[in-house]
C-alpha cells in the first residue's frame, strides 16, 4: 500500500486527545457511605462497572474513527500493476483493404471494427489514427468521428511494415501503444519483423464467417477475326463453390452479354465474342463475398496497324513479310545504308537484323526510342564484335554478350509466364519440333528468359520488361536466326514471339491499368509547353504526370486514381483515348488470413477489451473511500454505545 500525502499522519499526534479525556473521567474520587443508602451498595458497584467499559468501547470508537479519517486524507492507494506505461502514446492501426469488406456476424468487418472504434475509445483519450490511405496525428475520437463514418476502402494492400515506420519516425521519451485491427490477410513473419519489441502491441483480429469469394482476374484477346474479337475472361473462385454465377458483359453501361458458369477447379477462363470496334466497359459477376473484384473494367481501342521497320540485309528479313502482314502491320526493311533515323521515332517496334556493326549514332537513336515507348528486338550477327554488341546492350539493361560458341544447341523450354506470351497458349506445351543453332553467343544476366537453350541458357531474353501498358521492352536473341544457322524460322513458335514483340498493345490490345502499379501509359498527341492532359469520369477527375515526347505524351498515373472504372483521357474538352482502371486482387483469397503467425503476440477478441485491460493494468486502485467508509461505521458505532450501552 502506497500513499498519495503521507504527510497527513502527523495528524495523528491527535490521537492523544481522546486519551487523555478519558483519563480524566477515570479519576477516583473518596467515597464516604451514609447509613441511609447502604443497603444501595450492590447496585451501585455494578452500574459502576458498565460505566467503565462503556467508556474504554467510546474511546476505542473515537480513537479508530480519527484513524480511518486522517489515514481517508492520506489517500492510500495499491500501486497499478502496469504504471510504468500509464504515460504510453496510443497508436491505432486500422486496415481499411478490400478484404475487411467480408462480413462477419455482425456485418463487414470494416464497419463494424469502425462502430466499435466509436462506441468504446474514451472520449479523453488521446490516440493517432493510421489507415492504409489517410492518417490522423494526435486527435481524439470527437475530432474524427465524420472522417472514421466516411472512411472508404482503400485500393492500397494492407502494409503494416509501412504502418510500423510511420510510427517508429514519431520521436518520443515514452513508450507506445499500439493496437492493430486487421483480418491479418498476407501477414506473414517477416512483416511482424517490423513490430519494436519495446513497443505494447495487441492485435484485434475480426473474422470473416465465410470465405468463400469469386473474382474476376484478367481480360485478353484470345482471338482476333475479321468482324469480332473473341476476349477471355480469366477468374478464380476461392472456397467451396456449388451454385452457377452469373457473368455478364457490358460496353457503355448497356448489356451485350451473359452467360451462367460454375467453378470446377480455382481457376477458369471463359469467353465472349464481341464486334470488333472500340470497347469501353466492364465484364462483371454476382457472388455472395467480396465486391471490388467483381468488376473488372477495360477498354479496346479500334485496330490500328502498328508500325514497324527492320534494319538490315533484306534477304534476311524476308520471313518477317510473312508475320507482320499487311492487314495489320505497316512493314519495311532498310538497309543501314538508307536508314533515314528521322523516321524511327514514328514506329512501333524496330528489328536490329544482324547488322554486323550498330553505329554510335543509332544506338543514341534507339535508346530515346525505347525510352518513348517502342519495342526494339535485337538479332546478333555471327561477325558482330561482343565490345560493340555490349557497348549497345549496356543502354537498356544488365545484359552482356560472351564469346561466340561454334556449338549446335536446341531450343526446348518456353517461358509459359513471361508476359510476351500472355493469353497466347491456352495449355502448357512440352513436347514440340525443337529448333536448333549452330553458333551462339553466350550471356551473362538476370532478366527473365522468354526461350530456353536444352542446357537452360537464354535463347530469347527481355530487359527491364516495362511496367508501362505501353509494354515498351527490348528483346534480345543469342544467336543469329538466318536459315544458315538455324531452323528457327520454320518453327511455330516464331510467330507467336515475333508478333506479340513487334505489336504495340494500345493500339489493338486490351486497356486495363491496375492501381497503385506506378503505371505509365503513352498517348498520341501534339501539346504546346503550356497545354496538359486530364483523365476523368463522371466521378472522379485527377492530372497524372505527363512528359511530352514529340508527338505523343508519357503519362505516370502512380496512386490515381482512387476508384475503379472507366476514364476518359482529355486535351480541353477534346477526348483523346479511352482508358480503364482497377483494383489489384491481392485481397481476392479470404483463406490467406494467417493468425498462426500471431502466436507471440497478444491478441485480444474486441477493442473494448483492450481499453478495458488497459484502463485496469494502468490504473492506481483508490483505496481512501473503503476508511471514509469505515469512519463512518465507527461513528455509527459511538452513537449506539452512547444510546444503548448503559
């Protein structure tokens, strides 16, 4: 027991008081006995007796009731177990990602872990508030309780390494406590890494009562005929599924069509055919779990041919005539000798086709052509010098040639993942007619492979696959592909790579940008200094980053915009382009929630409860109205000696 003024207990030095006026009435008197109250005698020795103990009952009651009144104004109090941290700062995190829109049995998880928030923080504490989107410093629930009503899903994944340093960088003398409330979807031991031990952290883990939960995933071209596009769908079911879902299709907000399907295995690919003009719109499905992974937006630009020049002997371009047909494709072939460099900024995609030597001039060319956009697919000459090839390399990426090898190899093992070949093979392909080389170059670097030597070295390989939608890259093969050299050529493997290298996506491909990607995207258009684009929809307008080249401009989207849908690209009032965002799906499987990882940490079933065990482990236990009480009862006590006790 502790005591909050100790220096009361010199009040009881007056203890002495009552004491001595008790003495006082204990003084013995001589007593003289008169014939005529004799017979008296008996009783007055026994009343005297009563008077004697009734006295000594007083005293005690009097003495104890100062007592307990000078020990209730001393304030005694049991120390808090946990007062080392009752000065602790409050920081809460709260992950507002699309998974807490699952519901549980009192609604989605979001809503209620904000009704909570609202019903049982103390109104006198002060806490900082931390969100996947928005942050509240030092603020109280009064302040925020419009902004935590309003507050919406965020497109940002839960991220509790990024939560952790906000925190870590608020610089104080005291402790933290930090209460976290997530579903604990993706949380793996290395996020927890970035938790301080020193800090109090409890986790508030509200869970989803089914997890069962639909999405769609993707959207491409699978097929492209005369008068229509046949586009595949791909998405994923995660959970028990028995019921069909609806999938419908929509261009402009107007139904073109639907269809039912069920789920056989966790993933399923369908598919629509739609005309072959411009598609704005979204494919979109009906199910009893998540909601933002139930649309998913695109848009389809109508067919322009792309452009495309290859740089080299013409004999040895002529198979190229036989890809990049004149339907879709502007083709020519220059010699170096008659390249005209001024015209390489208006192409799509530039094939180097064995040049034997690649002029300084024209590898400053091409650096700002990939820079802008275009696909460059380099094919090495046998007499080309490594220096100079590497020289040329070293522009676009970790990628450096070795000595050539006088070696026949075969091609055996394509890249099924790489996204040369997205939506190009419809079942993962083993066994086929494997091309050969004679001679090849040898190659040192870390970028993806797209094709596979039979001793797992690059046969084709890409540099710094671009993130952009333009889907800007540089292509790079390892050995000569004349037919000299190899059979490559009669290979079917050679039109699916040649024609995804050389096309440019926004021009016939699907547009659907995920956000929070960093994405960039390149549009036709001829601006003056002065002059900007915009991007809007009905509900939301923004200005990305842009970058003028020439005649098209570089937009950097980074976290726009904050809602999915279909948007508009605008020079003034002008539309230039359509375009289409979505959110990521990293939030699609419920079943990822991982509280096991939680082991060593507290977590506790409701935020109430954690103010709660707070509020008690924090808090000094006030013992001083148990003496007030207790003064009470011994005043009680003397008034009923003094009435009854004779």
């Amino acid at each position: 027991m502790q005591f909050k003024y100790p220096e009361i207990f010199y009040f009881l030095f007056l203890l002495v008081i009552p004491i001595l006026v008790h003495l006082f009435q204990l003084r013995r008197f001589k007593k003289e006995y008169f014939t005529n109250v004799r017979f008296l005698k008996e009783l007055s020795i026994q009343t005297r007796k009563s008077s004697k103990i009734k006295k000594w009952l007083l005293l005690a009651s009097r003495l104890l009731l100062l007592t307990c009144l000078i020990i209730a104004f001393a304030q005694p109090f049991f120390k808090a177990k946990d007062s080392k941290n009752s000065s602790n700062e409050m920081y809460i995190v709260l992950d507002n990602s699309f998974s807490m829109q699952a519901k549980g049995q009192k609604g989605e998880l979001l809503k209620r872990a904000i009704q909570e928030l609202l019903e049982n923080t103390p109104e006198n504490q002060t806490f900082s508030l931390i969100t996947n989107s928005e942050t509240f410093w030092n603020t109280d629930i009064k302040s925020i309780r419009t902004e935590l009503q309003n507050l919406k899903y965020s497109a940002l994944p839960f991220q509790l390494e990024t939560a952790m340093s906000k925190i870590k960088s608020r610089k104080t003398v005291v402790n933290k406590d930090i209460v976290v409330i997530t579903d604990a979807l993706g949380l793996t031991p290395k996020k927890l890494k970035s938790i301080d031990k020193d800090y109090n952290t409890y986790f508030v883990i509200p869970e989803a009562e089914q997890k069962n939960n639909a999405s769609i995933d993707s959207v491409f071209i699978h097929q492209t005929l005369d008068d229509f596009y046949e586009i595949g769908l791909k998405m994923s079911y995660f959970g028990e599924q028995t019921k069909q879902i609806p999938v419908a299709l929509y261009n402009q907000n107007k139904l073109i069509a639907k269809t039912m399907t069920k789920f056989d295995t966790e993933d399923k690919t369908i598919y629509f055919s739609i005309p072959k003009k411009d598609f704005h719109g979204y494919a979109s499905i009906t199910d009893n779990g998540l909601a933002y992974d139930n649309d998913l937006y695109f848009s389809i630009s109508k067919p322009k041919k792309n452009n495309i020049i290859s740089i080299g002997q013409a004999e040895k371009s002529n198979f190229l005539t036989r890809i990049y047909t004149t339907d879709e494709f502007n083709f020519y072939n220059y010699p170096i000798e008659t390249l005209d460099y001024n015209s390489i900024e208006n192409q799509d995609a530039i094939v180097l086709n064995e040049l034997e030597e690649i002029p300084q001039a024209l590898q400053t060319t091409l650096k700002s052509f990939v820079e802008k956009g275009g696909n460059l697919i380099l094919i090495p000459s046998a007499k080309a010098s490594v220096v100079n090839l590497n020289s040329f390399i070293k522009i676009f990426g970790n990628i450096q040639f070795k000595s050539i090898e006088n070696k026949e190899k075969l091609i055996t093992k394509i890249n099924f993942n790489h996204p040369l070949f997205s939506g190009v093979f419809e079942n993962t392909i083993n066994n086929f007619q494997y091309p050969k080389t004679k001679t090849s170059f040898g190659i040192s670097g870390s970028n993806p492979a797209v094709l596979y030597y039979e001793d797992q070295t690059p046969f084709l390989s890409s540099i710094n696959s671009s993130r952009d939608s333009s889907g800007s890259s540089a292509y790079v093969f390892t050995a000569p592909i004349n037919l000299e050299n190899s059979n490559f050529q009669q290979s079917p493997v050679i039109v699916p790579s040649f024609y995804k290298m050389g096309a440019n996506s926004q021009n016939n491909g699907v547009n659907a940008l995920t956000i929070g990607q960093n994405n960039s995207f390149l549009v036709n258009a001829t601006l003056s200094k002065d002059e900007i684009l915009k991007v809007k929809n009905d509900a939301e307008p923004f200005i990305p980053i842009q970058q003028i080249l020439n005649s098209k401009v570089k937009l950097t989207f980074n976290e726009f915009p904050t809602q999915a849908g279909n948007f508009g690209i605008f020079s003034k009032n002008d539309r230039l382009q359509n375009i289409s965002f979505n959110y990521n799906r990293t939030e699609s499987n419920l079943a990822q929630a991982n509280e096991d990882v939680l082991s060593d940490y507290k977590t506790i079933d409701s935020l109430n409860t954690v103010f709660d065990t707070l509020q008690t482990d924090r808090t000094d236990n006030q013992i001083w109205k148990w003496f007030v009480i207790f003064a009470l009862l011994f005043l009680l006590t003397e008034m009923a000696i003094i009435r009854f006790v004779k």
